[in-house]
C-alpha cells in the first residue's frame, strides 16, 4: 500500500531540512556558542558523507563506465554514521591545532582553504572516491524493512532525520546550560577575562570546535544516505554560508532558534519550487533568483532591525555572589 501524496510530500520537506538542521545545531556550538568563524563547513559536511558513503557501499572496482571507489565494507549505518563522525571530528582536530590560535579572521581563512582543498581531492583522487563522477548506490538504514518501496523508505529516512535533531538538541542544549557551555560563552564574550579565571581557553576552544566538526560529519552521513549519490560538486563552499544564514536567521547561540531557522529557510526552497506550477513561463525562470532575493532581504532586514535573529539567545542571571 502506498503512503498518501501528503505524507510524501512531508518526509521530503522534513528530511533535507533536518540535515540543514544537524549542521546549523553544530554551527551554532562553534560559532554561536564559542565565537569560532568555521569557514570550512562543507569540508567537514563532506568527509562524513564520503566517509559513510564508503563504509555502506560494496566493493566497486572500475570499469570503462565507471572509475570506481575504494570500499567493499558493506556496513550498516550505524557503524558508517560513527566513522563518519570519528574522521570528521579528526580533520577538525588536525586543522584547529596548528591554526586555533591564529586570528578570528585568519583561521576562517585556513579553514576555508581546506574546504577547497578537500574538494579538489574528492575530484582528483579518482581511484578512492571515484572522482567527479561520485559514489552510487548508497544503501538507506531501513532498506531492509521497506522493501524498495520509495515512499516508506524516505518515511524511514524522515524519522530518523528527525530523531537524530531531536537527540543533538537535547545533547547540545544540556552542553551549554553546563559550565563548560558558560565557559564557552565566556570565550565568546571576552577571552582575556576567560583566562584571567584560569579556564585553558585553547583547550576549551578545541573542544568546541572538533565537537561541532563531528556533528557536521554525522549530518553528512544522513545527507549520503538519503540521497544515495555524493559527488564533489555537492559540497561547494556556498554550503557554509548557506548554514551561516539558516544561524543568523533563527538566533546564533538559540539552539532552538536555529532549528527553527533552517527549517524556515528551506521552506523558501521547498515552497519556490512547487510554485513554480502554478506560475507563467515567464516568471517560471526567474523563481529562483527571486527566491534569493527574498532571502537576502529577509537577512539584511533583520541584521538591521533583529541582529539577534528570530529567536535571540536568552540572557541567564545568576544571583549574586556576597
């Protein structure tokens, strides 16, 4: 039996948009949170997707058709989704120790330039990652109970999205209500304070970093799996700003905000293309101009009347110290 047009149409707004999610929720702890401009997102975005991509698949040698990948692991998703996040979490950890205690501005630099630079090594290394023509035939973690039917296997794929939110959210909100999360702040607000205190404000920084590199691993591995292909053209530098916004538009250092900021913004994606139905040839092409359009005055309107964002950070008091 197939699933009603309304709930396929659902669990394709709700899986993308967790995705978005998972990364905002890691964003969020690196650059809400700690105040680390992480310029490299989709470099870590993309380590977790491959990563997982080639622990799920079987061996796939090459053949005139197809340049194959390194692989033959055929794992389930579970164990791929915890690689994922171990080499995501490790690339953050290699990257932040030589560049951390640079200047905010220089290590958005460097991790920037690793963006590009794992992108061209997903294109050139062609024998690992089969190069710009990507890894197929990326199983999902429930193909076995679904049967190949598409609407229960992207319902599947919409639960576990969702779950998968649901449990960072608590994670990271229990993390930042704690006193390591106040430290965090602290960092944020005034370092030479933080370490005036005795806090190793390197060592916390770190932390924070590799934490949230780790996360954005883990929505790699959603994302690979829900698409089923990864190619290094998915994970083009725009991806990072893209999260910067879905941040900014909810309420840097909201976890809750930000939640609600990437869902709210791929809504704008999501509406802007069924719309495109229902409209004139004429304004049919132009639809997604017009969708970024909205989007960047819908920003630049709230950077000048709501730079805290939809939902900004709540101000904790704590009573007095006498």
């Amino acid at each position: 039996m197939s699933l009603p047009s309304v709930v396929g149409e659902l669990t394709n707004f709700l899986i993308p948009a967790s995705i978005f999610a998972i990364m905002a929720l890691a964003l969020n702890l690196q650059w809400g949170h700690t105040g680390l401009f992480n310029a490299g997102v989709a470099a870590f975005w993309a380590i977790g997707a491959y990563t997982a991509s080639i622990v799920m698949t079987a061996y796939s040698p090459k053949t005139p058709q197809y340049p194959g990948h390194i692989g033959g692991f055929s794992q389930n998703f579970a164990i791929a989704a915890l690689v994922a996040v171990l080499f995501a979490g490790l690339a953050g950890l290699l990257i932040a120790v030589p560049t951390l205690r640079l200047r905010a501005d220089y290590f958005a630099i460097a991790t920037l330039a690793l963006a590009e630079i794992i992108r061209l090594v997903l294109v050139n290394a062609q024998s690992f990652t089969a190069g710009s023509v990507g890894i197929i035939e990326i199983p999902r973690p429930f193909d076995w109970l679904t049967a190949g039917d598409p609407g229960y296997s992207d319902l599947s794929m919409a639960a576990l999205a969702v779950t998968v939110v649901l449990l960072l959210y608590i994670g990271l909100e229990y993390l930042s209500r704690s006193p390591w999360g106040r430290v965090l702040r602290g960092i944020r607000e005034d370092e030479e304070a933080t370490l005036a205190l005795g806090k190793n404000v390197f060592s916390f920084r770190l932390q924070a970093f590799v934490i949230g590199c780790a996360v954005i691993g883990l929505g790699g591995a959603v994302y690979a799996s829900f698409i089923r292909f990864v190619a290094p053209d998915q994970f083009v530098p725009l991806t990072t700003f893209t999260i910067y916004v879905m941040v900014i538009l909810g309420g840097s250092a909201n976890n809750r905000g930000v939640i609600f900021g990437a869902f709210l913004f791929y809504t704008f994606d999501w509406v802007s293309v069924r719309l495109k139905d229902y409209l004139p040839d004429v304004i049919k092409e132009k639809v997604p101009p017009i969708r970024l359009m909205a989007i960047g005055v819908i920003l630049v309107l709230l950077i000048l009347y709501r730079p805290e964002g939809i939902f900004p950070e709540r101000k904790r008091t704590f009573p007095r110290v006498v």
